[in-house]
C-alpha cells in the first residue's frame, strides 16, 4: 500500500509524508510502515465499556 500511494505522490511533485493513525494492535502493520519509512499510530480500544479508558473516555 506504501508503495502505490508513494507513487501517486510523487506524481503530484513534492513528496509528502505517509502517516498510519490510530492502526490495530497488529505489529506486523507497525513494522511493515517502518520498515517503509511512514509513521504509524496505535489504536487500542481496550473493553469498549467507557469505564476503564483506553480510546474510549471514562463517561459514566
């Protein structure tokens, strides 16, 4: 996916950065972006029941 997006980019002149935000828990995902040169960014939803936070905000 890196790659073709590079190439879109660089048809358009300047180069831009890539950047993965908020990606699973998945860190063969994380490594694939690094080892690309893009940034990546973790996401966690941990329970999901807005008590004990994570992603989701304490709201009870």
């Amino acid at each position: 996916m890196i790659n073709v997006v590079r190439a879109k980019l660089c048809s358009w002149g300047t180069p831009k950065p890539i950047v993965f935000n908020e990606d699973g828990t998945n860190l063969q995902n994380m490594e694939a972006a690094l080892n690309e040169g893009a940034s990546w960014g973790y996401y966690d939803q941990g329970r999901s029941n807005y008590r004990d936070g994570f992603q989701s905000p304490p709201t009870n």
